[in-house]
C-alpha cells in the first residue's frame, strides 16, 4: 500500500457536489493498494499513519500524532499513486490491484484506521469521480510505502 498523507487544517471530499466526508483539524490520506498487499500492509501502515508525529507540541516542535491532538483522517482512496511512466508519457496502472482485490482491502484498512485512531475515519467513495479540497497546514507531506516500510 502506498500512502500520501498530508497535515490539514482541513479537508473534504465531494461527490456529484455533495459533501461525502470532511474534516477539520488532522490528516488527509490518500491511498492506494497494490496487486501483492495483503492484512500486514493494512496492519503495519494504519498503526505508522496513527502514530506519525507530525503535530507541534507545546514547543513547536513535530511530536504529536493525530490522535494525541484529537484531529481527524481523512482517507481517499487513489490508485493512481502506482503510476509509473518509465515508458512514454501516459502512465501505467499495472501495479495498482484491480476492484475486486482493492475494494475488500480498502475496506478492511478504513475499519482498522478507525480502530487504532479511536474514532470513525471519514471517506470518500471507492472507485467514484471525486473532489477533493484541503488547506495543507505547513505544508507538511509525507509518502509512506507498506512494502518498503521506511
């Protein structure tokens, strides 16, 4: 699984102009699962985004995780975070896992956030065309890979 986080001061996602998922304060997350993803990807990559300490603490200082601040996640799934353009200019998809791999994953990494964060994580809609808005706060962005595990 591959991952896009970003720290917000807030963030929403749209579908046919109807608000599906918003949050204030936290993370947005973009996500994409790959062909050979399985449970311990889901595992290892909720506990990394829950623990990531990128909130300031008392000194300004990136200590804090979204969940010691209270802040809320945003999760997007976005299989185009597997592209590669190593040939020509119109990228591929091949690593990305196709719907019937991707969907069961995918649900089961929103239920497992929505554990180890301690609430329910807002989402925007599988496979549907959606509008995605935020105020990254920092900016801060960081990309975290499951199979590299850095």
């Amino acid at each position: 699984m591959r991952a896009v986080i970003q720290r917000v001061t807030e963030a929403t996602v749209a579908i046919d102009d109807i608000v599906k998922g918003a949050i204030k304060h936290g993370l947005l997350v973009l996500v994409a699962v790959e062909n050979s993803d399985a449970r311990d990807d889901i595992e290892w990559l909720s506990g990394k985004i829950v623990r990531l300490r990128v909130f300031a603490d008392e000194h300004g200082v990136m200590n804090r995780s979204v969940q010691e601040v209270g802040g809320g996640i945003l999760l997007i799934s976005q299989f185009t975070l597997f592209a590669s353009t190593q040939k020509g200019n119109r990228p591929s998809f091949s690593r990305s896992a196709k719907p019937e791999i991707a969907i069961p994953l995918y649900q089961a990494f929103v239920q497992r956030l929505g554990e180890d964060l301690g609430q329910p994580v807002q989402t925007g809609e599988f496979g549907a065309d959606m509008k995605v808005g935020l105020v990254n706060d920092g900016p801060v962005t960081i990309i975290i890979d499951s199979r590299l595990r850095e």
